[in-house]
C-alpha cells in the first residue's frame, strides 16, 4: 500500500515542493501569529475592544462600498436593496463605535447564545442518531453548553475577556498549525531528480 508523497498526485507534489522552497515564511507567520494569540490572551481587554472597534469599521467601510456600488450600478431593480444595506451597514457600524463597551457585552451574549444552542443541538443529534464515535459529539455539546453557561452566569463582567481571549485562542492555533506546516515542509524529502 503507498504511502506519503506516493499518494499525493503530481502536480500538487510540485507545489508542494515548489512551497518547501519558502517554509520559513510560513515558520515565521506561525510565530508571529503565535506570539500576537498569546498577547491577546494575556490583554484579553483589549483585544475584545480592538475586535469590537474593528467590526465596527469594517461595517462602515461595507456600508460605503454598497452605498458607491449602488449609486454607480445607475438605474436597476437592485438599487434600492443594495442602499438599504448600506443604510444598514452604516447604522450598525455607526452604533458599535459610538458605544463599544455595550456591543462588546451584546457580542458576548451572542457568543454565549451560539454556545448554547450549538451545543444542545450536539448533544441532541449525538444522541438521537448515536453515529460512529458518537461520544465525541456529544461531550463536544457538554462542552459548548458548559461555556454558554459560563459566559451567561458572568454577563456583563464576561464581556472584558470571553472576544480578546477567543480571539487570542484562535490566533494561537492558527499560529501553531503554521509552526507544525512549516516544519512538516522543511522535512519533506526532495524530489527524485528527472
């Protein structure tokens, strides 16, 4: 039976060669990456407000682009749908960065919501249906229940952490899988010569 590279079809072997060629790029985006996770886990304050601020500009930076698209488009059945999105994009954005200590509670009350119901969902289809390796599921549902609550039992005060250290999570991950593609790329044998 094959295995490795062997498997892998030749085209994508070349790019993936061609990749090896750069792998500390993608060692230094992991820890960069890596480095900011941990920060923002550290000034968990922080980062929520800078992710808060951030979705706010962006809506408003999205409420431009629909509002030009739809003056440019000219006379079309759409235009009226793209101004009231852009109306829209505008008014939230607008409301994020006038007071972003209430949209940080009002994200985080969201992010408990999805937990719990997300969770529950898990749990019931885990459950109902009882798959192969269905336990992971369900204690995937325990758990996301288990933070849902968490971050509900601790609104408002929840607010000043749960984004900035999620967030901080996420980069730290996503730094790491980086790190390890990186490293996985350096210790790729070379290609057989033609």
């Amino acid at each position: 039976m094959p295995t490795g590279l062997s498997t892998i079809p030749p085209a994508v072997r070349a790019e993936i060669h061609a990749m090896k060629a750069s792998w500390y790029w993608f060692l230094a985006l992991g820890a960069v990456l890596t480095v900011v996770g941990f920060a923002a886990i550290s000034m968990a304050f922080v980062a929520s407000l800078a992710t808060v601020v951030t979705i706010g500009m962006l809506c408003l930076i999205a409420a431009g682009a629909e509002i030009a698209s739809a003056v440019w488009a000219g006379k079309w059945e759409g235009v009226f749908l793209h101004l009231l999105c852009g109306v829209l994009y505008g008014v939230f954005g607008f409301l994020i960065l006038s007071k972003p200590g209430a949209a940080l509670v009002t994200l985080t009350m969201l992010i408990a919501a999805v937990f719990l119901v997300s969770g529950a969902f898990r749990i019931a289809m885990a459950g109902a249906l009882r798959f192969h390796n269905w336990g992971w599921a369900l204690a995937s549902g325990v758990i996301s229940v288990a933070l849902g609550l968490m971050i509900w039992q601790d609104l408002p005060e929840a607010a000043v952490w749960v984004i900035g250290t999620f967030v901080g999570i996420d980069l730290v991950f996503t730094g790491w899988t980086w790190v390890m593609f990186a490293l996985g790329l350096k210790a790729l044998p070379e290609p057989p010569a033609a």
